[in-house]
C-alpha cells in the first residue's frame, strides 16, 4: 500500500526512510479499522471473477501485505506489483518468500506498469497520496489494463468535506492510531499532514472519480472510520 509519489515533506517521504520502511509491518493494522479483515473482503471480491489461473494488477505494492495475503490464498494467480519505492519493493520482495515465484515486482508508477490485460487490479492505501489530477489518470490508465468486466479494488482514506466534520473525522482518525498504542505525539502532527498534504475526498467524489474513468457497478464495501473501500468493474 504505497504512495505513487514521493514529495520530500509529505507523509510519503517515510517510505524512503530506512527505520520507517524496517518498521512498515507494523502501521496499518494500528491505524487502520479492520485492516486484516479489509484485505479478506478485498480477496473475496477478486475471487467473485478472477478467474483461476487468472492475472492481477497491484499498484502500490511495497510491503507486500496485500500481495502475500491474495497470493496465499490463490495459489495459481500470478501478480504484477508497481510501487515507486525500491526500499519497500524490497520489503516486499523479502516478506514474500516462497510466493515471488508468481510475482513481478516493478519499480514505478501505473505507467510503467505492464499493459496486461488483467482479470482484476486492486489499489490499497495508496490513492489519498496522489494529486487530483494524477489520481483521475491513474485510474483511466488502470480501468485501460483491464479486461472487460474485471473487478478493481480501492480502499483509502475519504470523508466528507466540510471543515467542521473534516475536524470531526480526522480526530477519530488519530484517536484510533493512539488506542493502538501510537502516540499520540506523533499522531498529532500525522493529523496536520493529512490535512495539509493528501488528497483526501468525499465519498462522492471518489465514486463519481471511478465512474468518469470507465468504470460501472461501483459499490462501497467497506468503511474504518476515516477509511473507506470500493470495487467497481472495467
């Protein structure tokens, strides 16, 4: 679950620090509701068409937790992962062990990506990164590699919009991570980035995003207080 660029002082910058990336494993399930659970759900909705010796697209693939658990759960799908992070590509590449055998790990954004066709692509914890503009084009470029119907999964931060309930919402954001044993220190000035440098939208918007791209049948399945999830279909 990776950025798809990295600005010196943006909160993607971590991934190419040597401690954060060591310690990478750790974050999302403190920081994100149901993170296990999310990348199951995520797994299950694949499942529903790729086929089962099919093809998948992982975009911000660093770390390798999405991959090793859709990886260990098909044993005959074979996965393309693109993340512009060598140090995470690395983590990844070290966490997977036995299951590179079916992976292709490719340093980049989704332009370098092969142009497939895949029978499903999914998209975790990486698009609150992208500019607007950069996130429209990715995700035309996505639906672009995708054969006809192919599910595509999208789980990130979005919630509403106005300034009182952006307020709302980003508290619970950091009052999560703490009760995770993050502190709350550094959750505080995580809450200055989010609101500063992401590209956080309304649950409207990213569906209505999904929709300008190419993609139909888009449904929520799944929502962690400030993080929500989507699949839609090529």
């Amino acid at each position: 679950m990776r950025p798809e660029r990295s600005e010196p002082s943006s909160p993607s910058a971590a991934f190419n620090d040597p401690q954060a990336v060591a310690h990478y494993a750790e974050g999302p399930p403190r920081m994100v509701p149901g993170f296990t659970d999310m990348q199951r759900m995520a797994t299950l909705l694949l499942a529903e068409r790729v086929p089962q010796k099919g093809r998948v697209l992982v975009l911000g693939a660093g770390g390798g937790l999405e991959l090793k658990m859709f990886a260990e759960s098909h044993l005959d799908w074979t996965f393309d992962g693109i993340d512009p992070s060598a140090a995470m590509l690395t983590l990844a590449g070290q966490s997977l062990g036995s299951l590179n055998s079916r992976i292709r790990l490719t340093e980049g954004y989704i332009g370098d990506a092969p142009e497939g066709p895949y029978d499903g692509g999914t998209c975790i914890l990486t698009m609150h990164f992208m500019p607007l503009e950069e996130r429209k084009q990715t995700l035309a470029e996505v639906r672009r590699r995708l054969k006809p119907g192919a599910p595509f999964v999208v789980a990130h931060l979005s919630i509403p919009q106005g300034d009182e309930e952006r307020k709302v919402w980003l508290s619970r954001y950091v009052a999560f991570a703490v009760s995770s044993g993050i502190p709350s220190g550094k959750m505080e000035g995580a809450r200055e980035a989010l609101q500063t440098k992401l590209t956080i939208l309304s649950p409207e918007q990213e569906e209505s995003m999904l929709r300008e791209a190419g993609f139909a049948n888009v449904s929520q399945f799944y929502l962690g207080f400030t993080f929500r999830g989507w699949v839609a279909y090529a």
